[in-house]
C-alpha cells in the first residue's frame, strides 16, 4: 500500500513539474503563420512558462513572464518597459484576452482599461493623459463601438465632443463643445455619414453656419 501511495505521489509531483517548465524567450520560437510558439528543436506545441517573452507595442518592446497551455497563453501576465516599469497587465484564457486589462504609462499613471470577453472588447474604455486626467469614454460591445462616444480636453478634463455610435459607425447625433460648456456645433449621422441639418454656434448661442446633408454631401 505504501509503495502505491508513494508511486502515486511520485507520479503527481512528476505532472507538477512538467506543468512548471520554464524556458527563456531565446530558448524559444513563434511560428509567425500558426502564432503558435515552440521549444527550439522541439514538433511539440510548448507548454509552461516562458520568461521575458516579447511583444512589440509602438516604438517600444515589452517583455513579460509568460504561460503557454496547451499552445494557448493563459493566466494574468504583468508586461515591462525595459525601464522595469509596470506597461500593461492583462487576463487570457485559452489564448483570449477576457477580463479587465490595464495599460500604464512608464511613469505609473494609468493609460487605458479596457474589459474583454471572449476575446472581445465588451463595456466602457477609457484613455486617460500621462497626467491622469481623463480623455475618452469608449463603450465597446464584441469590438464594435456602440453608445455615446465622449472625448474629454487634455488639460481641463471637460467634455469636448460626444457622439452616438453603433456598430461602430457613427449614428445620430454628435456634437462638439466650446471649453466653457456651450454647444459649439451639432450634426446628425445615418451609417457613419453625414446626414441631415447640421449646425455651429458662437459663444452666445446664435447660429453662425447652418447646412443640410445628404450621403455626406452638403444638398442646401
């Protein structure tokens, strides 16, 4: 019986270990075609850690303690500038994005938050300025922008535009701000184009342009 149990267990902490194999971004490599990564040498899709994997954002590249199960990336993984400085923290699950993810600027402030579901961005995104004020409100369902689009000025943090969105193209009305909070101008949307009267203002309110649209061009 206890040689049993010892087999067993001997058997239990061999899977461990196997689950906990950690390779170095250099012992590794991306099939740039399938997106699936590999030990050097090896058929085998790799699973287990990999540290200091690699992602290319902009001008700058991310490195990140990664795992890989089953081909797919899963688990919360914290990527870096190459300062040290925290750059973004995201959740994936069989290989999708899903959950809140978080994107910082390298002097801590947050940049973006975002949350995903199956892969998708579902809820309401926000950007914010390197000095955290901030600077849009996104509202996404399955990727595709749907509700009111509101963009904020950098440095004041009031509203300056607001736009109705759906199924990412812009539908009905959008309007746009003077920084004291008075309507600057207003136009109307059908499928992402220009369509009805539009209108822009002075300070005091008095209208100073007027048009109608028709398909995005100007018909009076």
């Amino acid at each position: 019986m206890k040689k049993l149990i010892l087999g067993l267990f001997l058997v239990v902490s061999a899977l461990s270990f196997s689950a906990e194999r950690t390779l170095s971004y250099e012992e590794t490599f991306l099939n740039k075609k399938t997106g699936i990564v590999y030990a050097i040498g090896e058929e085998t899709p790799y699973t287990g850690v990999v540290e200091n994997y690699k992602f290319l954002s902009g001008d700058s590249v991310l490195e990140g303690r990664v795992i890989f199960k089953n081909r797919l990336m899963e688990g919360t993984f914290k990527l870096l500038y190459p300062s040290g400085k925290t750059a973004s923290i995201a959740t994936f699950k069989n290989g999708e994005k899903e959950g809140e993810q978080k994107d910082f600027y390298e002097n801590g402030v947050i940049r973006l938050e975002i949350s995903y579901k199956n892969g998708k961005m579902n809820g309401i995104g926000k950007k914010y300025s390197a000095k955290g004020i901030l600077r849009g409100e996104f509202p996404y369902k399955d990727d595709e922008l749907n509700g009111v689009v509101k963009q904020y000025n950098e440095v004041t943090g009031k509203l300056e535009i607001e736009a109705n969105y759906k199924n990412g193209k812009a539908e009905g009305s959008v309007r746009k701000y003077y920084p004291n909070g008075k309507l600057q101008a207003e136009a109307n949307f059908k499928d992402d184009m220009l369509d009805g009267i539009s209108r822009e203002y002075d300070e005091t309110g008095k209208i100073i342009r007027q048009g109608t649209f028709k398909d995005n061009e100007q018909i009076n």
